[in-house]
C-alpha cells in the first residue's frame, strides 16, 4: 500500500506474485476495505504516519510490514506514481532477504516527540541567540561566544543610553522570547529526565561512559527491538558510524563512515564521545585507555570521536540485548575491550 494524506493505492499478489488487485482509495474507503478484508500480510514504505497505519491494520488482524524508503527504490521499474510505488512496496516485500521496519507504539512515538521538539527548541534557541548578536553588532555592542553570554549583553542594551529607544524595545522583546525558550526546555528536558528514570533499558545504556542521559533516551527509543540486528556491528552500521563499502574487483576501498540512519542519535553519540576524549586529553578523566590514547596519538581527534562513538554504540548493542549492566574490563576502567 502506497500512503499519503487522502489517496491510497493498493497493489495486490496471489501465491504464485500475479497481480489480482490493483486499486485507488480514499481514507474512509481504504479503512472500510481492511476491515472487511481477511488476514493477509501488507507493507508499507516506512515514514512519519506508517506506524499509526501499522497499529491500525494490525489491530483488523493483518500483519503489516514497514519497509525503508531506500529499501523500495530499486524495485521501481519506470516512472514516478502511486501505482508503481505500491507495486515496488510489494515486489520489496516478496524477497526473502529484505529488512523491516518494527512498528513503534503509542507511547514510544509520544516519547519520541519530547526528543524531536527538544531538538527544535534548541535549534530556534540559537538562530534567536544568533539574531541579537548580530543585531547588538550593529550598535558596537559584542559579547563572548556562549548562550550564557547573551543575558549580560541583553542587560548592557537595556542600560545603554546610546542605543535607540526602538531598539531597545526590540531587544526587550526577543529577551522574552529567549526566557519563554529556555523555560521551555527545561520542561522537556525534565520530562525526559523522567522518562529515562522510569525505563530500565535507558538506566542501563547511561552507565557507558560517553553515553549520557540524552544519549540513553535516544538509544532505548529509537531502537525498540535491537534484536534485530545481527551484531553490534550492523547496529553502528545502522547509524552510520561504519566506513563506506566501495569495493571491486577483490579490492578493499573504505571511505568515511556513511552518515546513514537516524542522524540525530548519530550526532548525540559522536558529541558524547567528543566530551568523554576532552576530559582524557585534559587527564580528568578515569576513562584514558590504551586502545583511546594510542588512537589519539595516530589519528585527528574528530576521526578518534567516531571511532569511539562507534564502540559506544556497540556496547549500547550489547546492553541491550542481554539486559546486562555496564562492566569495565579488568584491571581497568575503559572502553578499550569492553565491545
């Protein structure tokens, strides 16, 4: 089933993958039809709205499959439309080595909104910091890179009598839109703060040095059956945190890591990993292993970052799926063989 907000294309196969159905329905069309129809298997392209649709058809007694977006394209014969869409979705869905999607509940999307307006929030609260300073720039007024620098220099307008009226009034305005901005990531923040106590999976990945709290959040929700995955590996390879494949011919060429997956988890990961290699250089932390300082001798720090970000990820695997609690290996609290 091809998916969009009001048209829905349906392509169906007998036993033998010949074509018996081929149909266009609205919305109320479409749910009426499921209703009716016995239970058979339906695949859907994995996007924002296929899980309500999955948890729907499923609860009509179907089994529905979620398939990724890039998973589908090569099945496309010619041309762009909901018909042929729909016929790619179930070709896709025949192949006996094809990847899905597991459907996330209710409650997980919910959980899921909190990280994505977090991350809104945080973004516009930079573009706003960004505004005043460009704007106090043109009075001659600067201030010291940091948001928390932003408040003092929004108190020197304030107090700066060379400053128009008008724009002080302006200035004043985008304060209280930076207050009302910051109040409101506190909230989130401890709502996911909240949530993170309340689920056993996310406690367990925090205990990765590196991890953290945003990180364990993102780990336990973007990931509900990480059985999936064959091994650590595929899981970091999920992310894209595994050298790029390029290879022919019997020759081996790796590129940098593949950027691919969710993009958001990635960059938690390498930013915790980044924090966790600033504390070591500064000899603060217990964490320094020789596996870490070897590489940070041989390699630039940021390649060091995604290396690390890439064991973490491991780890967070494993946890994971053997509902273990961190451990250190003997003789020495690193990372450096715990994967």
């Amino acid at each position: 089933m091809d998916t969009s907000k009001h048209v829905f294309q349906l392509h169906g196969v007998d036993a033998a993958e010949r074509p018996v159905l081929r149909k266009t329905f609205r919305r109320k069309e479409m749910i009426e039809f499921f209703s009716k129809l016995p239970p058979t298997q339906v695949a859907i392209e994995a996007c924002g709205a296929s899980h309500n649709w999955g948890r729907t058809l499923t609860g009509f007694g179907h089994s529905v499959k979620l398939i990724p977006p890039a998973y589908i394209k090569p099945y496309i014969k010619r041309g762009k439309n909901d018909a042929a869409d729909a016929e790619a979705i179930c070709e896709a869905m025949s192949r006996p080595t094809m990847r899905f999607v597991p459907i996330k509940s209710a409650d997980n999307q919910a959980a899921l909104m909190l990280v994505t307006m977090r991350d809104r929030l945080i973004r516009t609260r930079t573009q706003l910091c960004s505004a005043i300073r460009g704007h106090a720039a043109e009075f001659g007024l600067i201030a010291g890179s940091g948001t928390c620098r932003v408040e003092p220099l929004l108190d020197r307008i304030a107090a700066d009598p060379e400053v128009p009226h008008l724009a002080r009034d302006l200035f004043a305005m985008h304060a209280e839109e930076l207050a009302l901005l910051r109040a409101r990531i506190k909230e989130v923040n401890g709502r996911l703060a909240e949530w993170h106590r309340s689920n056993a999976r996310s406690r367990r990945v925090a205990q990765i040095p590196g991890v953290g709290t945003l990180g364990a959040t993102l780990l336990a929700l973007k990931t509900p059956a990480p059985e999936d995955f064959q091994s650590g590996r595929a899981f970091a390879a999920w992310i894209g945190l595994t050298p790029r494949d390029h290879s022919t011919g019997g020759r081996v060429k790796l590129g940098s890591i593949t950027r691919a997956g969710d993009a958001l988890l990635r960059r938690t990961l390498v930013v915790g990993a980044t924090a966790l290699l600033r504390h070591i250089r500064n000899d603060r932390s217990k964490h320094a292993s020789p596996w870490i300082l070897e590489m940070l001798k041989r390699k630039p720090p940021k390649l060091v970052a995604v290396a690390l970000a890439n064991k973490m990820a491991r780890i967070a695997w494993k946890l994971m799926v053997t509902n273990q609690d961190y451990q250190a290996p003997a003789g020495a609290t690193s990372l450096a063989r715990a994967a």
